[in-house]
C-alpha cells in the first residue's frame, strides 16, 4: 500500500521540481526508485509476476523497443527488436547488434508496466524492473503503437501483486585490498587464456575489479588522465573505428558495439546520440581511468576502465571484436599511443 506520507511528499517535492527524473526524485526522498513507481504512477503501474525468463521470452513479438540501462554515473540506451534469450540457469544472454544484454536474474527482484507521459504529452510504454532494494537494473519501451494491443496482452499475461520493496544488503568496499601474493596474483593473470575468465580471477583472490586493476598497476594496467574517456570519443567519431561499450549495474551488463557518430556535451554531461544508439556519461563519476591489458590465446585484449568515486565500474571500452576476429587495427594503433603516453607520465 503507498503511504500518504510519501505520497505527499512526492508531489510537493514533483511541484517544485517537475524536471527532475524519478531517480532523483527517490534520492532526495530517501527512497529507491522502484519504492516510488506506484506512488508516481499509480494504477497506470502494473506489478510484474518475478517470471523473469519468461517475459523476456516475449519480448521479441512486441517489434523494435529501447532498452534502458544505467548505473549512477552513465546511461545507455539501444533500440531494436529483442531476440529471443537464452539462459543458464540464473543467467541469461540476448545478443543481436543493437540489443546485446547479459542479465543476472539472481539480482533481480521485482517488476512494473508503466504508462507514464513524454515531455511531449505522448503516453509512453515501459517494462521496469529493480533488484529486491528497488534500484533500477533496466527499462524496456514500446517503440510502435502498432504493437501495443501485443504489450498489452503480455501485461496482463504477468500482472502480478504489489511486491516489498527489501532493505539494500550491507555495502561492500570495493577500494579494500585484500593482502593477496602479487606475484603469484599476476602470474595467474598472464595465465589468461578468455577475457571472461577474468571475472573468476577475481572471485579466486576476493578482489574488486578496482582493486585487481590496482594491484597490476604497471604491469597489465595504466593509469591515464580523466580527460582520456572525452579523448576517446572524440577520437572514435573522427576515425569512425567501431568500438564496444559495456555499462553495467547489480543486475545487468548493457553492451553495445558499433561507431560513434554524434557527439554532444550537454548540460555536464557527455553524450552521444546515434540514431539506435545513446550513452549519457556524467564527468563527475570518472575518478580513475586504466588502460588495462588482458592476455588470451587470441592475442592481448585491451580495455579502456572507468571507475567512480568508491571505485565502482562506471564504463568499459573495447574494441570492436568477435571471437575469432582480430580487433580494428586503428584501435590497437590508438591504444599503443596511450600506452606509451602512460608509460612516460609514470617515469615522470
């Protein structure tokens, strides 16, 4: 049931700042943002039964949709149809070139349809989900109207009850380092045969991406300047050389791949806004920035690592690559000139 009290506080608080966005909204309430859907929205949000696999299952009839995902330094958003996903156990995979998703189902707790209304007084349809706290892991919207007798039967297909919203799990330091053999540490990591054994490197020695890219400082990461990112991009949409980027939060990694064509600085924020492609960057969350290298039986892989104030990942870029395929030599070209810039700034 929503209380009267936040209510209250809502619309005096949406009365004397209707530009703020529901996020921001929950932050200064002092509530999440999936506590605050059916108070902003009321009967126009539908709870979703928690079948997860199942809804994404049917995403790919309802024609071309945007998927929103975003993290509280970045937003990414691509447009196209959904494919269908498949999943292993609690994780799942949807890979198409515009909607590439790696969903963490075990972080998921909770979801709403909601009819909302554009700044332009135009109904918006969206598919909402949060973990069990209420922070959002990502957003689904109806693209054409055509379909939307077709969201409406999936609505209620998985109208649920109202679910409860669960006090956010204690927070772990990500900037603490455990005492951990160095040497032994980045030997393992020359070992590297798969970027994706990466991820089981770090649950083996207990480290945080933050704290791994820390402890290879000099030896498979370098350190380079915040204004590396804007560079990046910048460097991206003159050379037109296809790039992936990876956004992730508790529940998702968001990943695109392709050029970038417009890019816009607007309101403190970096943006670019290609026709099926957008991604939102707030300059205030890239406190470090690493070049990092990865071995594999392919040949090293390198990634560009932006991580926040509390050394949360932010933003990863890659070049364009598939299994198999060698990455755009213009970006290797690209990433030797950083890390030579790196190497020289270190010595001084």
């Amino acid at each position: 049931m929503v209380s009267a009290t936040l209510k209250a506080a809502y619309e005096r608080l949406k009365s004397e700042q209707p530009h703020l966005y529901l996020r921001d909204l929950a932050a200064q309430l002092g509530v999440s943002e999936g506590q605050l859907v059916p108070v902003a929205y009321g009967s126009d949000a539908v709870p979703l039964k928690p079948d997860f696999q199942g809804i994404f299952g049917e995403l790919p009839q309802l024609g071309p949709l945007m998927g929103l995902s975003r993290n509280a330094w970045v937003v990414i958003e691509t447009t196209g149809p959904y494919p269908a996903p498949a999943f292993q156990g609690p994780i799942g995979v949807l890979n198409s070139p515009l909607i590439d998703l790696r969903l963490y189902l075990a972080q998921w707790g909770y979801g709403y349809a909601v009819r909302s209304f554009g700044r332009d007084g135009k109904p918006l349809y969206s598919l909402q989900f949060f973990t069990p706290w209420g922070e959002a892991i990502h957003k689904v919207y109806l693209q054409d109207s055509a379909f939307l007798p077709a969201w409406e039967a999936l609505v209620s297909r998985y109208a649920g009850t109202e679910p409860e919203t669960l006090a956010p799990p204690a927070g772990k330091d990500l900037r603490n380092t455990p005492s951990v053999d160095r040497e032994q540490f980045l030997a393992d990591w020359s070992g590297l045969q798969d970027t994706h054994d990466f991820f089981a490197l770090l649950q083996r020695y207990g480290l945080s991406r933050w704290a791994a890219v820390r402890l290879a400082e000099g030896a498979y990461a370098w350190r380079l300047p915040g204004q590396a990112v804007s560079d990046l991009l910048a460097w991206a949409r003159t050379s037109q050389t296809p790039i992936m980027f990876f956004v992730g939060n508790a529940g998702i990694h968001h990943i695109y791949t392709g050029v970038v064509s417009n890019l816009s600085p607007a309101r403190g924020w970096i943006n670019i806004l290609d026709e099926a492609f957008t991604l939102h960057l707030n300059p205030a969350g890239v406190e470090e920035v690493y070049l990092v290298e990865k071995p594999t039986r392919e040949g090293p892989i390198y990634s560009v690592e932006v991580f926040g104030p509390e050394g949360e990942e932010v933003l990863w870029i890659f070049g364009a690559r598939k299994p198999g395929q060698a990455v755009p030599p213009a970006w290797l070209a690209y990433i030797h000139q950083l890390k030579s810039a790196a190497l020289a700034a270190a010595q001084g």
